[in-house]
C-alpha cells in the first residue's frame, strides 16, 4: 500500500518533488566536492613537500652583502644538521622581463633564475614529472605566473640584465614548493645552463646574485634562532611551517564553496520544510480517513518519511556522481600551485552524501509531526478547525489608493508573513555571499587598502626602469622632487615617493628576529595608519607590527637593537601598525634614520599623490600626460590597480562571486518556483472565486508575481542592512591571516550591492513567477468550493 500511495503521490508532486530533488543533488555535489577538495589539497600538501625535498629552513642571502656565509654561521651547529646545500640563482625585475616587442608581462614583482644544474629541490612538470633538464633556448616558469602575469606556454620572452640580453620560448610551467604559493611576493624561473652563464656572470657584476639556502634538521627553532642572531641579511626565510602556512590561501575557493554548501543544506531543509507543511495540509483528508480506519501516526508519517528517502537517495546518487568532476574542477581552481597527486576519494564522497541524506531525513521526521495533530473529524471539517474573529491584515481596502492586485499582494504578504518568511530567508541568504564577496573585492582593490600594503593611499603608482632603489636615498629623493617640479610645471600638483625595504635584524631581552624594515623616501612615517600607540616622532624611534612585537616579547617604550649590515641602531618602539606582507612580519623606520641602502632587498611601486584631489576621470588623463613626460617609467597605473596588483586576491574574489550570482539566481528561481506552484494549488477556489466575480487571467497573474516582488523587496532590504556587518564577521579572520587585525575600512560600492545584484535576481524570480502563476488559466470559475 505504501508505494501505490508514494507511486501517486510522485507522480501528482512532479513539480515540487523535482525541485526538492535538485536542491539536494546540488547540496551533495557542492558539499561533497568542496570537502573533498579541501581535504585533498591539505592531505597534497606533506606528500607535496616531501615529494620536492622541502627542507625544515630555507632562507636567501644576497651575495652584495654576504660577508660570511651561511655554512660559517652555522659551523657550530653542523651536530644538528642532516644537510644543508644551496641554489645558485640571480634576480631580476618585473620590467627587465618583457614580452615580444618590447611588451609588459605583467609580473608584478622581482622574480629569481637558476641554471637546471643548481636546482636542488625537486621541481615537477605539469604532467608532475621530475623535472631534470630544459633545452637551449627555453625557459620554464612556475606555474603561479600563468594567472599572475600575461605570458603563456609558447610565448617568446626576452631577459634584460645589464649588457646581456636574450630571448628564450616558454615551454612550460611547473610546481615550486618553496616560493610557489600565491602569497608568496616571489617566483622562479629555470633555464638551460648554457643560456643561463652570462646573466649569473652580469648578476655577479650587479650584486643581484643570490643563494637559497635549504637546511634539513630536527632543531629547526635552534636554527632558526642561529641565523637571526648572526650578521647575516636575508631576502627570504623562514621554516618549513611558515612556508606550507602561504599555501593556506589556496584552499579559499573549497573554504568559500564549502559555506555555500552549509547554505545550500539550510535552504533544502527550508524548502523540505514548506514542502511537508503544504503537503501535510493539503491532504488533511486522506490523512483523517488513514486514521478513522485505525492506522497510528507514525504509520502516516513514515508514508511521508519513505517517500523522502527515496528522492534523498536517488538525488544523493546523482549528486555523489557529478562531485567528482566537480571536486576536480575545484581541486584545480583553489589549488593550482599544490601538487595534489588525487582530489577524487570515493570515500568522502560517499561519508557526505549520506550525511546530507540522514539530515534531511531528521528533518524530515521532525517537520511530519504535523500530521499528529490531524484527526478524522478534519476530513468532514474540509481542514477547517474554527472561524476567525480577528483582523487579516494592516491594510483596509476603503482607505487604500492602491490598485485592486497591488492592494490583494501587499494584504497577502502582511497579513501572512510566515507564508512569505521562506523566500525573505532563502533571499537573504543567497544574497550575503555575493554582496560578502562584493564587499571584499572592493575593499582589497581600493586604493585606502594599500593603507594596509605598508603604503600611503596614493592616486599613481608606477615602476622605475633603472632600478633606482638600487642608488643611495638621497640620490632617490632628488630623482622624486625633480619629478615633482616637472609635474608642478605642468600643471600637476603632486607629491612623488617611495617606500622600500631593507634587510635587517631586531634583537631584545635575549631574542632576535629578521623582519623586513620599511623607510619611506620622500614621505613621512606620520603619514600611515597606526593602531596602537604613535609614528616614529624622530630617528631614534621605530614603529613595529604586532606579529614582530609578539616574537620579541617587546611593546610600545621598550627598546629594540636594529642591526642593518654592520651598523647598530637602539630605537624605541613608539607605535605598532597592521599590514599585509611577510604574514604581520616588519617594522618601520623613521624617514630621518641615515641606512645603508646596500641592504635594500626589494621596494615598492613608486607613489604619485595629486595635491589638489581630482576626480577619477582626471587622474586617468592625468596617467596619460605622465606616461608622456617620463618615458623612462613603466607599469604607470592608478593607486586602485596597484592595491589589485599587490594583494593579488581581489581576482579571485570577482571569479567567485559571478559563480555565486548565477547559483543564487537558479535557487531563488527555483524556490519561487516551488512556492508559486504550491500556493497556486492552495488557493485554487480563492482563484475560482476571483474569476466568477469577473477578474481576468492577467490580473490574477500579476497579483500572485507582486506577491513575490514585495518579499523580494523586504529581503532586499535586509540583506542589504546585514550585508556590511556579515562582511566584517566574515572578512576580518581572513585579513588576520594576511596579518591584518584592526584598522580595515572596508569598501562599499552601495548601488551595486543593494541595488543591482537585488534587482537582476529579483527579476528572473519574477519572471519565473509569472510564467509559473500561467497555470491559474487553467482554473475555471466552476471551481470555487473545489477543496483537492
């Protein structure tokens, strides 16, 4: 008797119990893929770094300050190392690679060579094979470079360094342990020995050449501490922990999908919800006629309970079936610098498929017990329990100036609220991901970010051809003030700086530790952000992240040694900061601080902040007409690009976020759908009434699409009011990673995110509304005391 029962009941609820059944194929797949991903990617990482050989410490030492090695340093400490070896490789600047014609390739910062004979990790191909030669005349490049740059596999690309030039074909890519995350500022290149010779003889010349060291040991912390004590300057270094924590951010596609997934199972347990209710209600006769002929309730209720099961396990079949391709496509979206030898386990697969399914069918036993409550004197009663004696609703017809299908949907939805609560929850929920995503795309692409990228929120930012940090700072700071009386003669009033970096180590009570330290050129160090205390007032003071502060056991008022080459400087920390480079990891000097710039291991784009605050539109004539007058820069772009550009991050949130926009419009389609069709069976002699006192098909239609336009409305509304707050819950443990803990303004474009995104999804839901509310044609005046 129960399948002839659950037979019917399939084939009368096509509608409702087909989109049941794709909510919960899409909860399985998404959930399934998005912790299998995960899961892969985290497991991929050990058996990643054990593949490549990762030691336990890796740091670089530029051979232009190198005065005693890292093997001398660490001579009495040879009994707690297994090994240590190093690469031989050389530096060069994003603008002294270019690509045919004389073209940028995007990269946005330093990238280091290496001849295929010095690699000493393994490095991996793209069919992850050992890679263990390169032909003359090509290069490979680590395949982080192919969503970070322009160039591609085939593409010609010409090295710049100093007197020697060559042109090299790319050949392919490959994975990069060590450098080869996206937070990782660096990236590698390998070439041939015979076409690598000349740059290391040049590189030698200039001082851009460079050893990484790799250190096997069980006293990594012992190390560690060696090193930071010692003399040495270091370009790059860090533990093995440090180095695999980078790669975190590569999980953030599964992380982000993975909450998606949470939201997709909330809203099918919504909508399983709704559809028992409507169900349950709906048969209240069958059900009173079930238990005047003596069947129990748990009886009627697994009637319901079988009929659930069997669509949770066939959606859960197909759903486990499509999360394997989709497990890959994520796999290979979040994780394209990990190494992942499979991100397909049947096993996970199946855990979660069955999970989904046990939640639904819990749910399910929980929201039957409704029918408890129906007994066989409902069924003579046609579900009536009673008359009601109070009001419906706010709104009074003899007072209202609205339009008669305007006036019937405002009272359906005021005087019902829990009717229309579903789509409000539904709505809302599809909603703050993307306005989340929104939010945070342009929060890191805004130029008020680069506030926390170490920098001063500048209208321009740009690249210098001859490397001029390379110079000593006075000679940068004539070169920037020179700048600005050629802008000033043009009608251009600006400021023009520089913040760089310098190698250097902090030492207090007892601790040391190699941070990079920051000195702007031409600018203030009372001109950035501080979150606890003040600016360094004078050249005897510094200011100092939290993260260094924490490793130093030091705070504001204490008095740190700063050794930068072989010159001691006692500075009191006067204030800490928040910025999002080496994970939370330097320290700020003060502008007046004489440093040796032999020490500089890296710099900045160069700023340009207009004086006189133009609009956006000026700023790109204004690009234009500098390009013009200082054709010896290059990469001259706005300060909004440059943020875009530094995090690297604001991309990915721009991908997700079109994803997230057509997956919330199918399920707000779909819900309003399933609702639309549920109501329209409902109320089909409140329909049949209407069209007996004279209402035409298209008004009844408009009345039930208004219906859903004004929840729409309500929830746009909500959603909009959360979405800032939901943002910051959600973002700030995100830029804490990136070593931000306070002091974020996040940036809100207001039409787009309650306005826009609203809207477009509000119309498909209308529209899908409005094609499905087509059915009460069907409905015939006759029908007015039909109760089925």
């Amino acid at each position: 008797m129960f399948f002839t029962i659950l037979k019917k009941d399939l084939r009368r609820g096509r509608t409702m119990n087909t989109i049941i059944l794709l909510f919960i194929i899409i909860s399985v797949m998404f959930i399934s893929g998005s912790v299998n991903s995960m899961i892969s990617v985290t497991s991929s990482l050990d058996n990643y770094f054990d593949k490549a050989g990762m030691p336990d410490v890796a740091c670089a030492t530029y051979n232009r300050t190198e005065t005693q090695t890292v093997d001398q340093v660490l001579e009495k400490d040879m009994d707690k190392i297994s090994k240590i070896e190093h690469e031989q490789i050389w530096f060069m600047e994003h603008n002294e690679i270019t690509l045919a014609g004389n073209k940028e390739t995007g990269f946005k910062s330093s990238i280091n060579l290496m001849p295929i004979s010095e690699t000493k990790l393994n490095y991996f191909d793209e069919n992850k094979q050992k890679i263990t030669r390169v032909k003359k005349g090509e290069i490979l490049i680590a395949n982080k470079f192919l969503s970070q740059s322009d160039i591609k596999v085939g593409d010609t690309i010409t090295l710049h360094l100093g007197d020697v030039e060559k042109d090299l074909k790319v050949s392919g890519t490959f994975y990069d342990a060590a450098l080869g995350s996206a937070l990782m500022g660096i990236g590698r290149m390998i070439v041939n020995d015979e076409d690598a010779q000349p740059f290391m003889q040049e590189a030698e010349k200039l001082g851009t050449k460079t050893k990484f060291y790799y250190i096997t040991t069980d006293h990594a912390d012992d190390i560690v501490d060696t090193l930071n004590k010692s003399d040495l300057s270091f370009v790059f270094s860090g533990k093995k922990e440090f180095i695999k924590s980078s790669y975190l951010f590569d999980m953030i596609v599964a992380l982000l999908l993975l909450a998606v997934s949470a939201i997709l199972i909330i809203v099918s347990l919504i909508v399983l919800r709704f559809t028992i209710s409507f169900t349950i209600s709906s048969e209240f006769r069958e059900i009173g006629v079930m238990k005047a002929i003596g069947l129990g309730n748990m009886k009627i209720r697994s009637q319901y309970l079988v009929k659930y099961l069997a669509i949770s396990v066939v959606a859960a079949v197909i759903g486990t079936a499509l999360s394997f391709p989709f497990g890959d496509l994520l796999t290979d979206l979040s994780s394209s610098s990990v190494m992942v030898e499979s991100s397909s386990n049947i096993f996970i697969n199946i855990i979660c498929a069955i999970a989904v399914v046990a939640v639904i069918m819990l749910f399910a036993l929980i929201c039957t017990r409704k029918a408890n409550k129906l007994s066989p004197v409902d069924a003579i009663r046609n579900g009536q329990t009673g008359e009601r004696f109070k009001r419906k609703g706010f709104l009074r017809l003899s007072k209202s100036r609205l339009g008669a299908t305007t006036f019937m949907a405002s009272n359906d939805v005021m005087s019902a609220p829990k009717k229309f609560l579903i789509i409000i929850v539904v709505f809302v929920l599809t909603m703050l991901p993307i306005q989340f995503l929104d939010i945070c795309a342009d929060t890191l692409n805004s130029k008020q970010t680069l506030s926390l990228l170490a920098c001063i929120p500048a209208d321009v930012a740009f690249s210098n051809n001859d490397n001029s940090y390379d110079s000593s700072r006075q000679s940068i700071t004539d070169k920037y003030k020179k700048m600005e009386q050629t802008l000033a003669d043009n009608g251009i009033p600006a400021r023009v700086f520089q913040e760089m970096m310098i190698s250097c180590k902090q030492e207090f009570g007892g601790k040391a530790t190699k941070v990079i330290g920051i000195q702007g050129v031409n600018n203030k160090a009372d001109e950035h952000i501080y979150t606890k205390g003040s600016a360094p007032q004078n050249k005897d003071e510094v200011a100092i992240q939290p993260a260094t502060a924490k490793e130093l056991d030091a705070d504001i008022g204490d008095t740190i040694t700063v050794t930068v080459g072989d010159k001691k400087y006692d500075l009191i920390i006067s204030g800490m900061y928040d910025a999002m480079m080496n994970m939370g990891h330097s320290i700020r000097f003060h502008e007046d601080l004489d440093l040796d710039y032999n020490f500089i291991s890296g710099a900045f784009s160069a700023q340009i902040l207009f004086t006189d605050d133009p609009s956006e539109k000026e700023v790109e004539k204004r690009i234009e007409k500098i390009k013009d007058l200082f054709p010896d820069i290059v990469d001259v772009k706005t300060g909004a690009q440059q943020a875009q550009d530094t995090t690297e991050v604001g991309p990915v949130f721009d991908t997700i976020k079109f994803f997230f926009l057509i997956l919330s419009a199918a399920i707000v389609i779909m819900v309003a759908v399933l609702m639309e069709r549920s109501m329209v069976i409902k109320e089909t002699s409140e329909i049949a009434t209407l069209k007996a006192i004279g209402f035409k098909d298209n008004k009844i239609i408009k009345w039930h699409t208004k219906r859903f336009i004004i929840t729409a409305v309500i929830s746009a509304v909500i959603s909009g009011f959360l979405a800032l707050p939901v943002s910051k819950l959600i973002g700030n443990p995100i830029f804490s990673f990136m070593g931000v803990n306070s002091g974020i303004t996040y940036s809100m474009n207001t039409l787009r995110v309650a306005v826009i995104y609203p809207v477009a999804i509000m119309a498909l839901m209308a529209i899908s509304v409005w094609i499905t509310a087509a059915y009460t044609k069907r409905i015939t005046a006759q029908q007015t005391s039909s109760i089925e």
